[in-house]
C-alpha cells in the first residue's frame, strides 16, 4: 500500500472508531505526521486522560501506553508495537523497590513515568522529565525516593534541597552519550547550543548550555534567539524540532542516540493496530487504581503549566 492509501485508511479507521492517535516526539517521522498529537510523556498523558476519544493508539512504548491505559481505564488503549518495550523501565522491579522503601521508611516514593504499572502503584506519585524538580518539591517529605533513572535523580538533586534516594537505573541511549561527545561538538559548532535530556550523566548534563525533556525542547528552541541547536537525545526528536522551527537547524550530538525501541513502530503497524484492534494494554483494577493515584498526583502538581500543541 502507498504512503498516501495507508493515510487514507488510517483516516477511515480514526472516524469508524472514534480514535485518537498520540506519538511521542521520538517516533520516526511518517508515523509524527500521521499522529493528531505529538508530545513528549507529559502532554501525551495528560492528552490521554482528556481525549474524549473512545480508542486510544499509543505510539511510543510499553509504560506510555499502559500510563494512558492506567488514567482511562473506560477507553481501549492500542500499542502498535507489542515488543516496544523501554530498558530503564525493566531496570526495578517491586521487590528492589520494596527494599529501598524498608531502608529509608520516611522517604516519599517518586517513580519517573519510564516505570511499569507495579512501581506507580507503590509510588506516593509519578515524575516524568518535564516536572521532576517541580514534583519532588511539592512532596512535603525531606527524603525523596527516586526510581528508576540515577542521571535524572542527580538532575533533580542538583536542583531540589530535598535529600534524594537513587535508584541505579539508566537510559541506553542517553548512558552512552559522553563529555567527550559534548566537547567535541562544541569545538565543531563554537556557535551552536548544545541541549541534552536530563537522562544523559551527570558529566554531560554540566558541559550542556541546557538539559531538558523533549517538550523543554521544543519551547527552548522556539523561543531561542539563536540558530544552530546540538540536540542530546532520540533522533527522533531532530524531526519534531525541524517541524516546530523550520527556519532553525538541528544536529544529533553523536550517532548512537538511537532508540530502537521507538523504531518499531511504523505508519502501516499504525493502521494494522487500529483495524486489527491491536495491541490492547490493560492493567489489573488493583494496581491500576493505585497507580492512577500516582499519576493523578503528577497532573495536579502541573495542571496550570502544559501548553498542548497539535500537529
Ligand atoms: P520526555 O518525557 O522528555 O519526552 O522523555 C521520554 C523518554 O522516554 C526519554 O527517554
């Protein structure tokens, strides 16, 4: 099928079954475009819990998906993908956290959105790259548990007086960005920003002009006098930026960043997912109330600061 009958069809399957279709900035670019809404972890859950759509395609990966599953149980939630998984949320499981809660029982428990529905379900609220700092300041403990990502944890540290717990977690392909890649390409492009993901070491969160979430990005970009932006996370996130600011020019800090993961996911799996009603992600009443709360939390902290934009 050509690009074009795949869009049509796609089209026909949106309005047949009332469905919305969300990408988060990372998503290969034909699959941004075919989304209603693009965003990165904030906007798209806030957009899940608010669409008056009765379907739900989530293009992204596992926790994505299962976030928007967790805030609207009454609507069916499709990943397009069912292997589009994320490592750093594979990297704690309820047992690891349990301990941590055991040894520290005066912390909060923050769980970053990159989590499975069992750690929300045990965390006081969720976090995700937009709003950690904000988040963990609004908890009234001093001691703050912090799981899965160590980089955001020490973002957030370096930002907060609250006392943090890391977890040893990590993004694959933000770990593997490193000071030299930031040196290197401030000695290429002298006249260029260097942005990276709070997810990147500490090392190069310093040696960065900014570190933001993808969204931060994209207001960062816009409203940035300069021209010529090192951009440190998913490629994917050149597409969104170019989209956004057309006469501004974007460059990946170093080749690897790269999340095969958010790769799996392509236009015609798009339109096989909603025709097919494939994959549905659901998650069991007891847990999914409990997470809801964590998420819940999250939203109300942000519920003046999100600004969505459509495609
Ligand atoms: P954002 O919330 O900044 O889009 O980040 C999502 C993510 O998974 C980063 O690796």
């Amino acid at each position: 099928m050509s690009k074009q009958d795949l869009l049509d069809r796609l089209n026909k399957l949106k309005e047949e079954k009332r469905a919305v279709i969300l990408a988060h900035n990372y998503q290969v670019k034909e699959v941004q475009e075919a989304a209603d809404y693009c965003g990165d972890s904030f906007e798209l859950s806030r957009l899940a819990a608010d669409s008056p759509a009765e379907v739900i395609v989530f293009c992204g990966v596992h926790f994505m998906a299962e976030s928007a599953a967790i805030l609207s149980p009454d609507k069916t939630v499709l990943l397009p993908e069912r292997a589009a998984g994320c490592p750093l949320a594979d990297m704690i499981d309820p047992e690891g956290l349990h301990t941590l809660i055991r040894a520290h029982p005066r912390a909060a428990v923050a769980s970053y959105i990159n989590s499975a529905a069992e750690i929300k379900a045990m965390s006081d609220i969720c976090v995700t790259s937009a709003n950690a700092v904000e988040v963990v300041d609004s908890l009234e403990q001093e001691e703050v548990i912090f799981v899965p990502d160590q980089n955001l944890a020490r973002f957030v540290s370096n930002k907060t007086d609250k006392k943090i717990i890391p977890w040893p977690g990590y993004c694959i392909t933000h770990h593997r960005v490193s000071a030299e890649d930031v040196l290197r390409a401030r000695e290429n492009h002298p006249d260029a920003v260097i942005i990276v993901h709070p997810e990147c070491r500490p090392e190069v969160v310093e040696l960065a002009d900014q570190a933001l979430g993808t969204g931060g990005m994209i207001d960062f970009a816009r409203r940035s006098e300069q021209e010529k932006f090192i951009v440190g996370t998913e490629m994917g996130m050149l597409h969104r930026l170019e989209r956004e600011c057309p006469d501004k020019q974007f460059y990946l800090l170093s080749p690897g960043l790269i999340c095969p993961n958010m790769k799996y996911t392509t236009l015609t799996k798009v339109v096989n997912s909603l025709e097919n009603m494939e994959h549905r992600i659901t998650v069991p009443p007891e847990i999914r109330e409990k997470a809801a709360r964590a998420l819940q939390r999250m939203l109300a902290v942000n519920a003046s600061s999100l600004e969505i934009r459509s495609r």
